[in-house]
C-alpha cells in the first residue's frame, strides 16, 4: 500500500466513522458498531474503496496491545485480589454454561467441534465497553453493582487472556501446556524485578520529563510483548503483563491517561479492519446460526447471571440490573475470532458467525440497558444518572 493510498485510506475510515459516530451518539449506540460498519462499507466486500486492508489489518493489532497494557494498568493487585474472590464462582459458572450453549449452536449448524468451541469460547464474555460506559460513574465507584460488575468483567478477561495464549499456537492440539505453564511465570517475574529495579527508579528520576514517561511506557508495552512472542505467548499477554507490572507506581495514572488517545487510535483501526473482513457475500450461509447465537446470549446471560448472583445472596433487583447489563457478546469475542483465524484455528464461516452475533447484541443489549437500567444516557429521566 502506497503512502498515497495509506492517506486516502486513513481519510475515508476516519471521515466515515466520525460520521457514522455522530449517528451512532444521537441513537444511543456504542461507537464500535460505528466503526465496524465504515469497515464494512468501504472494505472489499462492500463498495471497495479499500481494497486490501491487510496493511491496516496488522497497524489495527496496536490497538489491542494498548488496550491490554492498560487493562493491566488499571489492576492494583490488593484490591484486585479482593473484588475477584467475591465473583469467582458467578464468574466459572457461567463461563462453563456459555461454552455449552454456543459449542452446541455451532454442532447443531454443522461446524466443526473446534469451530464450535471457539464459538462457545465466544459466548463466554460481555462488553466492557457497554458495561461499563453504561453504567453511572457514581455507582461504579461507590456501589456494590460497580464492583460486581468491575469483578466479572475482569475474571473473564483473565479467561479471555489465557484462552488467546492457546489459540495463538495455531490450534489446540499443537498448544503445549508445558510451554505456557513455564513461559508465563517467567515472563511475569521478569517483568517484576525489571519494573521493581529499573523502571521504578527511572521513573522516579525523571519523571518531571512527561514525554520521556510517555516514551518508556510505549517502549516497555511493545518490549514486553516482543518478548512474549519470541517465548511462544501472544503479544496481548506480555501487554498485559507489562501493565500489572507498572499498576503499583504512582505515575501509572499519568500512563494510562496519555496513552488512551492512542489506544483509541488504534482500535478505531482494528474495529474498522474487523468490519472490512466480514464477507458480506456469506451472510446468507451465517444469518441463521449468528441470529441464534445473539439470542441466546441476550436471553440467556441475563437469566444464567441472575440466577448465580441470588444463590450468593445478592437483591433480586440488583442481580436482574447486573444479568441485563451483562446480556451481550464482548469485544473480546471479536479478538478471539480474529485471533482463531489468523492462525487457522477456525474457517471464515465460523468467525463470521461470532462477529455477526456480537454486533447484534451490541445494538440490542444497547437499547434493552438505555431503556431499563439506570445509566447516563437513558431514555427516561427516572432512569438518568450520572
């Protein structure tokens, strides 16, 4: 792809999403389905002005790193330790009765048994994004629902981590559990005692020079994804890991603020380059499966979820807010389709499938929380908060 062309690339995604992202604000829906929907209007399955967006394709996979990076910035490990031992068991069980729900979908429309336990792995997690930017800032902060939901959210992304570590191997058979079991521990005390005795300390000498931070910050996130790659990991876990190192120093706040306007950047890409993959030309053959799945997710979540969290004594109500806030396939699910496909692990179809499910229960699950939970943007003055 020639500089000009990478221009006029950049112009047509970034022109038409903050287009579609007006529209999207004004009918209350998450911007992603804005920049999906550029993708799949300009890529090469739809009016073809981008072509190949393989190029684009690999810039995207940045955004995901710096969504790790910071993910794992965001985990002070004392308080992360006591949010997740309350949701652990909400948390494994319904992972273990989404994986059964969405593996038997993808048998019942004849996908292959690893095709459909990735679908069933798919099933697994809900938005952060629509559970967390729904829900008002007060609540997260100062209510029992923001940390059920923080804690939920975080456990499946720990699952979602360790599930992108096998399906970066190529396929599950070649995945060796031994490699793993002796790369990740390494990996995370080697980003300790690097932190603890060299970043720190840089750190602290100079960290009146912001965009020297700023710098080793971003050379630290890529650095310790390189080497997970080079260990036999994916890029996401070392991200991931270089994060929750950085958690405990004061300045990580000041990271993870600046560091946000790139991430968008790139993730702008990677949904746009999401989008611009899906054949469109196949959505007869995946209408049906990709209906079925998002409504099991939007019906069944919300039930599977209330139902766990009354057995441990949570309200009624709170577990029905927590169940219908939660009713919808994640970001997560798109990566783990576009992960299992890069490395061949499952075929276009399959991973069609869990993108179309995902953006259905996107705008739904959108629309069901604007119009019956508490939330900043909600139809209903009783329902809008801050």
């Amino acid at each position: 792809m020639e500089s000009e062309s990478l221009l006029f690339s950049f112009f047509l995604i970034f022109t038409g999403a903050a287009v579609l992202s007006t529209l999207a604000l004004f009918l209350r829906q998450p911007l992603l389905v804005a920049y999906i929907v550029v993708g799949v209007a300009i890529g090469p399955y739809g009016l073809g002005y981008i072509s190949d967006p393989s190029l684009l394709t690999d810039i995207s996979e940045f955004g995901i790193i710096f969504l790790l990076f910071l993910l794992g910035l965001d985990m002070q490990p004392a308080k992360l330790l006591a949010t997740l031992k309350k949701t652990f068991l909400v948390t494994m069980a319904s992972a273990l009765v989404f994986i059964l729900i969405g593996y038997g979908t993808g048998l019942i429309f004849a996908f292959s048994k690893t095709e459909s336990l990735v679908i069933g792995f798919s099933m697994i997690f809900s938005s952060t994004i629509i559970g967390i930017k729904l829900l008002p800032t007060t609540v997260l902060h100062q209510k029992h629902m923001g940390e059920i939901m923080v804690g939920i959210l975080l456990l499946q992304d720990f699952i979602a981590i360790f599930i992108l570590v096998f399906l970066n191997s190529g396929t599950f058979e070649q995945a060796t559990a031994l490699r793993v079991l002796l790369a990740l521990p390494f990996l995370i005390f080697a980003a300790y005692i690097t932190t603890q005795y060299i970043l720190i300390r840089l750190i602290a000498q100079f960290d009146q020079f912001k965009e020297y931070i700023f710098l080793l910050a971003i050379g630290w996130c890529l650095g310790v994804a390189e080497v997970a790659s080079l260990l036999g990991l994916s890029a996401e876990i070392g991200a991931f890991i270089a994060g929750v190192s950085l958690a405990t120093s004061p300045i990580a706040l000041y990271i993870a603020i600046n560091l946000k306007p790139l991430r968008d950047f790139f993730l702008i890409l990677f949904f746009f380059s999401l989008g611009a993959q899906f054949n469109i030309l196949l959505l007869g053959e995946i209408i049906w499966p990709a209906l079925l799945l998002a409504g099991l997710a939007l019906t069944v979540k919300p039930v599977v979820f209330h139902f766990l969290l009354k057995q441990f004594s949570e309200r009624n109500s709170l577990a029905w807010d927590a169940g219908l806030r939660l009713g919808q396939i994640s970001e997560f699910s798109l990566l783990i389709a576009f992960v299992a496909t890069q490395s061949g692990v499952i075929a276009e179809r399959a991973s069609l499938v869990i993108q179309g499910a995902a953006i259905v229960t996107f705008l739904i699950s959108s629309y069901i929380i604007v119009l019956f939970c508490p939330s900043p943007i909600s139809i209903s003055s009783k329902l809008r908060r801050d």
